[in-house]
C-alpha cells in the first residue's frame, strides 16, 4: 500500500547507504509534485541539502520536422483555401508531432564532489494519469549513487545527449494535487537579491545576481476573495519553508 507524499519520505531517499533498504522504501513511497518543488526550489536557493542541475528538451521524430519547403507553402495557401501537397503535409506533420514528441526533464542532485547523487528523470507520458504504461500509473524514474554501474557525469551525460534513460531504474509514484475551482494562475513575478554559487552552483559567493521567480496569475484585482488567496499562496510557501529549515538548522546543535 503506498504511503501518503510528504516532503520527509522524500527527503529520506537521500539518506540511504545500502540499496536494498532504498528500493524498499520507493516500493512505498508517492511524491508530489508540490514536495518535489520545495526540494528544487530549496536547493537552487540554498544548495541544501543537496546541490541541483535540471535539464529538459523538446523531443520530435525527425521524420515529422516540417521542410522549410513544406513550411513555406503553408504560409503561402490564402486563407480558407483547400491545404494540398506540402501545405497539407506540413500540417499532417505538425498535428502527429504533437503525439508523438516526447518532452524530456531531468533532475540531479549531488554533493559537491559528485561522490552521492540521485537523478531523478521522465517525459509527459510517464505523468499521465490515465493510459499510463505503469501498471500504477503516474510515475518519475530514479537512480543514485548506489547503483555500481553508473556515475553522476554518465547519467547525465547519457540523458542530455544522447536522451537515454538509465537502465534498471526505479519507478516512483507521483501525483499532482487536485486542483481546485480558484483563481487560475497566469503570470506573477518578483525579484530578490540572492548569493549565487555560480552557474554550476559548486563555488560560494563568486557573484550576487538578482534571481526570480515566476509563476501565473489571473487574478480580479477587485475580488477580496482573489486577493486573499493570494496572500495566502505567499503565506504557505514562506511558513513551510521556514519550518522545514528550522528542523534542521536544530538538527546541527
């Protein structure tokens, strides 16, 4: 029976030492996406507890990358015309990409010697819901250091490069939570002033770089309801954050 998701059983995937003790913790684990986001958020901030790199790409067949030929004589077919010849096969490409494209994200997290890492990685089918070729559906595929075979710089490698998942890699159950009839989320954005550790995030204040964060938001400034959702959106995030940080800045005394 897997677990409920909270953002502790998924911090304890990175304690692990023995492989075996892993697996049987992923067996029963679900992560959700808003977890997975504080952990990213909080390494990219802070490098803790782990340092982090995403990569993510737009994956299409190449036989269904329209010709700039093929291109050209849609945009030259009038409007309301009849779409023929390299028009109509320019938008037979278009329409079967979207099908079968596959969005490729990956994420690592690891010590700054690269000695402990976890990779985490998947496309927009492993996420579906329904039709899942997962028997338990919704899933993101996982590997670590314990694995003898592979190391960080080979994983990594491999995916952004060549898009090759690593073999033998675990299947976890992730869930979005459900949304609710609110405010749809369209654009909101804000800056502060944060320490980089460089573009690799390896080497301590090399230089101050305003970072931001953005999100959308389609919000009725007039509706104290709207308004008061927001708040709370900014309330939650800081609170939880806080909580989880104090734990274990106590956890070093």
């Amino acid at each position: 029976m897997p677990n409920e998701p909270s953002l502790d059983s998924l911090l304890e995937i990175f304690s692990f030492e023995k492989k075996a003790d892993l697996v049987r913790h992923c067996k029963e684990l679900t992560v959700s996406s808003e977890d997975f986001f504080k952990l990213v958020l909080a390494c990219e901030m802070w490098g803790l507890p782990l340092l982090h790199r995403i990569t993510y790409k737009d994956k299409v067949p190449s036989h269904l990358v329209p010709k700039n030929t093929e291109i050209e004589a849609l945009q030259n077919t009038p409007a309301g015309s009849a779409l023929t010849g390299d028009a109509a096969k320019t938008v037979s490409k278009l329409a079967h990409a979207f099908e079968e494209r596959r969005y490729l994200v990956g994420h690592i997290f690891f010590t700054p010697d690269k000695s402990k890492w976890h990779f985490f990685c998947f496309d927009q089918r492993d996420l579906n819901t329904k039709g899942n070729h997962w028997e338990h559906g919704s899933h993101v595929h996982f590997v670590n250091w314990l694995w003898p075979n592979f190391t960080a710089e080979t994983v990594w490698r491999d995916f952004t490069i060549d898009d090759d998942r690593p073999g033998s890699d675990l299947h976890l159950r992730f869930i979005e939570p459900e949304r609710e009839n609110k405010m749809e989320i369209k654009e909101c954005a804000f800056t502060c002033p944060v320490e980089k550790r460089s573009s690799t995030g390896l080497h301590r204040g090399m230089f101050n770089e305003d970072v931001s964060f953005k999100f959308n938001v389609e919000i009725d400034a007039s509706k104290r309801g709207h308004l008061e959702e927001m708040l709370g959106l900014f309330d939650k995030m800081v609170s939880e954050f806080k909580v989880e940080w104090q734990k274990k800045l106590e956890s070093l005394k």
